[in-house]
C-alpha cells in the first residue's frame, strides 16, 4: 500500500495492462444473466455506501418488460443516480491523486480509450425510443454500470498492480454493481434493476453487427438488428446483406441507411445491378457513373479487370475525376499511403 505518488510504471506492471483491459472487456460483453441475489447484495452495499437504508429491489428481464406500476409511484423517494455518480467520480478523483500525469497517460492510452466506445448502450435507448418514448425516457437517466467500466479499469491496475491507497468499502461497493448487475434506476426506497442481453453479437471494431440475425436480444424477446453500429429496421436486419438489393438504396430516405446498404450490397453488386454510365476507359479499367436519387451527388466507381486472374474489382473514387487512367492513378496512391 502506497500514499506516495506512482511516477511511472515498471515493464513488468506495464505487461499487466492487457489483462485488465481484456477483463473489462469481457465483462462489458457479457451475456451472463444477472444473478438477483448477488444484484440485491450489490445494490445494498452501494446504498449503504450512500448513508440510505437499503431498497425494494424490482427486477425486469429487459428495460421493456420492467414493471414500475409494482410498487406506487408515492413510495419512490429522490432519484439517486447523480448522487451515485458523485460517488464513482469521488473514488476516481482519490485514485487519480496518486498517479502522475505521464502514468494517467499510459492509463488512458491502454484502459481508457478501447472501452469508452460501449456498444449498444445509445442504441438501445433509440430503440426504446421508438417502441415506447415515455419508456425511453424513463431509462435515460439510469445508471448504466457499463458506462462505469473504464474508469474502474483504471483504479482495479492501480489498486491490484500499483499498490494505491483507497476506501475499500466504496470499491467493494462499486465494482459488486458493476459485475452483477445491468441498467439500474435507484430511488430512495425502490431500486429498478434489469437483466443483461442474452444476446450481443459484435464486429471487430466493437460495434453492433449482425448479418441476417439480431445484433442485441434480452430474454423477454425485446431484440435489435444493426448493421456495422447503425440500427437496422426488421425488414433488412432479417436478410443477410447478400440478399439486400441494389434498389433499396434509391427507396431508403434515411442517409445512413443508405450508407450502410451500399455497403452490404458492394459496389461490385451495384455496377452489376445498376444501369450506370461508362464515363470512360482506359486499358481493363473503366470509369461508370451511376445516378442514385436518393444520393446528394452521383457514385463514382472504377472498375477494373485483373488481366491474370480476370477477378473485377470496383472502388468508389472521388467525384471531380474525370477518366479512368486519372482514377487508376488517385487508387495506386491512396493504395500505396495506407501500406506505407
């Protein structure tokens, strides 16, 4: 245990942070069911921790299903949940003053930034905002505990690995909500736990992604599809993308479900499908422009032909090229930037 300041870290703790990183990670992909039991003792602890006398504990299987008419609306004392963050940001601050700025850094870099991006947390709120505004409404205030878990990161490295001082009755308090429980909306008296996702499928950035399946499911059947982090409706989350059609793009009026349609359709598909005009050519490459309504500005798309294994491949280029020996070019040197 040290109340000294740490001024950086040694080889040995610095190979520790994958560790930690990957273990918030698992944890913040997690499809375990929330136990109620070890929820209900998490919860105690924090409102303890708080100076409150512990709660009714309300359990639903998804933010959906959660039955807040089962206990009076009279009953509910003030909402706790910035009172709760007060405390995260009071146990971070204690952390923080025992770490000097280079190793905040080293933290930040390696904890802190891979977990900022929580994957489903503000598509499932637009979600319920679509099936149910009011429901929405309600959980947007709540206390998301995977919010919490790059921050706790960091303090679990510090206190395991560095040795730092630190109240152990708020750590204990704090990480027990972390680890056993989902969305929370604590009020003096009563206190609205739901379940995890049973399902969560992700792609390698970390985002939402399901191809012809749902993205995001809870055990009471509430469910999303999205596609590369953007929320799909049923109708093209059910198909694989090799089943979305080129046509769809013109009819869809939302912007980035175009985006994502022309990227589950490929340009190869779209050159193909569509009738497009042949601006100009140039050896086995060919400049084609095609005209998609529903698209601020035209595609601009070069095709060419392997010679040798005669495979096409088509890349979208920019707009303001107008032949293909100057589109070849614009690819060679963006190509030959991304390798070096």
């Amino acid at each position: 245990m040290t109340t000294s300041t740490v001024l950086s870290l040694t080889p040995c703790q610095q190979k520790s942070l994958p560790l930690y990183r990957q273990g918030a990670l698992s944890l913040l992909h997690s499809t375990r069911p929330v136990n109620f039991a070890q929820a209900c003792a998490a919860i105690r602890e924090v409102y303890h921790l708080m100076g409150l006398a512990a709660p009714l504990v309300v359990w639903g299987e998804s933010p959906v299903s959660m039955d807040f008419k089962v206990v009076a609306a009279e009953r509910w004392g003030p909402f706790l949940g910035d009172r709760l963050e007060a405390e995260c940001d009071r146990f971070e601050q204690s952390i923080e003053a025992q770490l000097s700025w280079p190793v905040q850094m080293a933290l930040e870099e390696s904890l802190r930034q891979p977990l900022l991006e929580v994957p489903y947390t503000t598509q499932l709120l637009e979600q319920l905002d679509r099936n149910c505004p009011s429901l929405a409404a309600q959980w947007q205030p709540a206390v998301k505990p995977e919010l919490w878990l790059e921050a706790l990161a960091v303090e679990a490295f510090a206190l395991e690995v560095l040795g730092c001082n630190y109240n152990q009755k708020a750590w204990k308090a704090l990480s027990a909500v972390a680890q056993h429980c989902g969305w929370l909306l604590p009020y003096e008296g009563v206190c609205f736990v739901s379940d995890r996702p049973r399902q969560l499928r992700l792609n390698g950035q970390g985002q939402l992604h399901g191809e012809g399946e749902v993205a995001l499911a809870f055990s009471d059947g509430f469910s999303l599809y999205a596609h590369a982090g953007v929320r799909l409706p049923e109708h093209y989350g059910r198909l694989h993308p090799r089943q979305w059609q080129s046509r769809w793009i013109d009819e869809e009026p939302d912007a980035d479900l175009q985006q994502v349609l022309m990227a589950g359709v490929g340009y190869g598909r779209l050159v193909q499908e569509l009738a497009g005009e042949v601006v100009d050519e140039w050896g086995d490459s060919s400049l084609v422009r095609l005209e998609i309504a529903a698209l601020e500005e035209p595609l601009l798309l070069l095709k060419r032909c392997c010679s040798q294994t005669h495979v096409m491949d088509v890349l979208r280029v920019p707009p303001y090229l107008r032949s293909a020996q100057s589109a070849a070019c614009w690819v060679h040197w963006n190509l030959q930037t991304v390798e070096i």
